[in-house]
C-alpha cells in the first residue's frame, strides 16, 4: 500500500555511533500526523538494517550521503509517496509534466 506523505520531522544523532545504528531520521506523516515511515541514514561501516514495514510504518535505511536529496526532494516536491514492494521501501513523486520548473 502506498502512502501518501504529507509532513516530515528530522531528527540527527551526534557522537561517534549515531543512535541505534542510526546517523540521523526522518519521520514521514499524512495530513492526519499519522507515522507513515521512517528513513533511517546510516555513515560507513554502521550496521545496516534492511528495509521492512511493521505496524503500518514503513522504514527505508539509506546511506547518509541520500539525506541531502532526500531533504531536497520533501522540500521542493509536492504529491510525495511511500511505499513497500519486493522487499524493498520507496519514496516517490506522484507524475508531473516536464518543464515544470520549481
């Protein structure tokens, strides 16, 4: 099922290690505030988990060289989904015509 993403909360882990594997997240809400997903970035040589949905709550692990298209991609776009398929988490745009601009 693909969720429609509304609103996001970003949250970045100092120290050495992160927070539990984890570098930084973002947390991925519809129009109710309701959790959608989590994506998790993670810095060379931490553990990596592998994508999964659980409670209805996607988590999508990215490396932390992603968290800057990713922030982009929230803030510029509109009509954002995410969604589960073969194992694996995505974050999309819904289709736009080319030439669009900003």
């Amino acid at each position: 099922m693909a969720y429609q993403v509304d609103k996001y909360h970003v949250l970045i882990y100092g120290g050495p290690t992160g927070y539990q594997t984890n570098r930084a997240q973002i947390q991925l809400s519809d129009s109710a505030g309701k959790s959608r997903a989590w994506i998790r970035f993670n810095d060379p040589g931490m553990s990596f988990e592998t994508d999964y949905e659980q409670d209805g709550i996607i988590r999508m692990h990215l490396p932390s060289d992603m968290f800057g298209p990713v922030i982009d991609l929230l803030r510029n776009e509109s009509g954002l989904y995410v969604y589960m398929a073969q194992g694996r988490a995505f974050l999309g745009t819904s289709s736009e015509p080319i030439g669009e601009g900003e």
